[in-house]
C-alpha cells in the first residue's frame, strides 16, 4: 500500500521539528557547535521536503481531475 504524498509532507514536518527541538536544546546546552550545525540543516531538508510533498499532492491532484 502506497503512502499518500500528504502524510509523508506531514512526517517531514513532524522530523523538521523534532531536530529544530534538539538543535535548540543542544544550543542552549552546549553553545554553536558542528552537531547544532547538523540539526539545523537536518531540519531544513525536513521542511523543504514536507513543503515540496505538499506541492506535489495538490499537483497531482490537480491532474487527476482533468
């Protein structure tokens, strides 16, 4: 059973928060350093990816209508 483009767009976010959580948690710990780095662009892939799971569902959509 294939997942829909919707709910993976959702599991991105989901993880895009979680590593913005333990970046900001690290930072306060531990200050700026190469696995805060890490976590921050972890989650900026999340996110991107949950933004572009989005677009390709209203796209497909879209053209399942037509």
């Amino acid at each position: 059973m294939r997942r829909s483009p919707l709910i993976s767009a959702f599991i991105y976010f989901l993880l895009g928060a979680l590593f913005t959580y333990f970046a900001i948690d690290d930072v306060q710990k531990n200050g700026w350093g190469f696995f805060s780095y890490l976590l921050i662009i972890l989650a900026t892939f999340d996110f991107g990816s949950g933004i572009k799971m989005i677009l390709f569902h209203f796209k497909y959509k879209d053209q399942l209508k037509k």
